[in-house]
C-alpha cells in the first residue's frame, strides 16, 4: 500500500491551495506541474501550466471572474509512490449579476472532480491532470 498519512495530508493541503488561490495566478499556477492538463467544468481542455495562466488571467478579466468554486474531497488513494488520485466534488457559485455574464451558461452547479497529482523531488504535491465533468442530478 503507497501513500502515508503525512502524504495524504499534503495531498489535500495542495488541493485547499488550489481552492484557495483560484483567483490568484501568482500562487495557483506553481500548484501545477509544468506539463499540467486541465479539462474545465465547461469541457474547455488546457495544456500546460503556461497556457492555464493565460486561460486563468482572460477568465479573471472577465465576468467570470465573479465565478467561486468550492471542493470537497471525497476520497485519496495512492496507485503507486509518489502518485495521488483524487476524487471530488466540486460546487460552483456564480455571483455575476446576470447569470449568462453574456457568454455561454454554466452546464450545472456541481461536477464530479478528478485530480492527478505527483509529489516533486522537492517533496510538494502538484497537480498534473484535472478533470471536472458536470452533474445534472
């Protein structure tokens, strides 16, 4: 069996951050491993910690700026060493004052989360794969 309790508890500190710095580029993109993919609730596919800054800062420049989501871990397990698979859900909170925010609607208000995530020789925990499908039930 891989994955200590220490890990564990790292493993969900990095995915906190994640939550916690979302409309922070400065501190969010080092969660990420260079190569990160990222699959959005809206099904938006990102390669790359460079190209989710991009992405991160148009969103934050936009009226989805006024879009929060919250996390709630499931669920971690540890396939092998020094890899963490994370199950989650996550809510979304959008205080735009028109819903619509003149672009597309939001699939739904909660999606199913995964993330990969791969401890560093450095010992910190990044996230490498994120998928959020969305719920409707």
């Amino acid at each position: 069996m891989f994955g200590t309790p220490a890990q564990e508890a790292a493993v969900r500190e990095a995915v906190a951050d994640a939550g916690k710095y979302q409309s922070d580029p400065e501190h969010f993109l080092p969660l990420h491993t260079p190569d990160v993919e990222i699959v959005n609730f809206g099904g938006r596919r990102v390669a790359g910690r460079e190209a989710l800054g991009e992405a991160m800062r148009a969103a934050l420049a936009s009226p989805l700026a006024e879009v929060a989501t919250t996390v709630e871990i499931t669920g971690v397990r540890f396939p092998r060493e020094g890899v963490a698979v994370v199950a989650a859900v996550k809510r979304v909170h959008d205080a735009r004052k028109e819903p619509d925010g003149g672009g597309p609607a939001l699939p739904a208000t909660s999606g199913q989360l995964t993330y990969l995530l791969v401890e560093g020789a450095d010992g910190a925990w990044r996230i490498s794969l994120a998928q959020t499908t969305p719920t409707t039930f």
